[in-house]
C-alpha cells in the first residue's frame, strides 16, 4: 500500500482545505476544523492500510496567534 498524505492548506478569504492526491478540497473556517477533517480522511486510508502523513502550517507560517487555554 501507498502513502496517503493530507496537507492542511490556507486558502482565499482567511480560510482552510485539505490537499490530498494533488487536489485542494474543503472550506474550514478553522486550521483545527480542517484538521479534524483529515484525521477523519486518513482514518479511513490506515483501516485499508496505507501508511499516513498529516502536515499543518504553524503560527509562524499562518501569522495567527494562540488561542487562549481554556479555563
């Protein structure tokens, strides 16, 4: 079996998607929301399984700042 890779990506008007298989797919209003997507995508790949990567930007890429912890 082959890698299955998820890429979270920025896209246009401060939003996110998924790119997988050379295609750019989702509209997340979150990095963490896109993310969660992908987990979901790369669960499915592991149970046929490929081997998974996951890559998501940092704040230092993205230019946002931390949210606050919960309290």
């Amino acid at each position: 079996m082959g890698i299955a890779s998820y890429a979270i990506t920025s896209i246009p008007d401060h939003k996110w998607a998924i790119s997988h298989d050379g295609k750019v797919e989702g509209d997340y209003l979150t990095r963490e929301a896109a993310f969660e997507a992908a987990v979901a995508a790369a669960s499915l790949a592991i149970r046929e399984g490929h081997a998974i990567q996951i890559s998501a930007p940092g704040f230092s890429v993205t230019g946002e700042k931390a949210m606050p912890a919960a309290r």
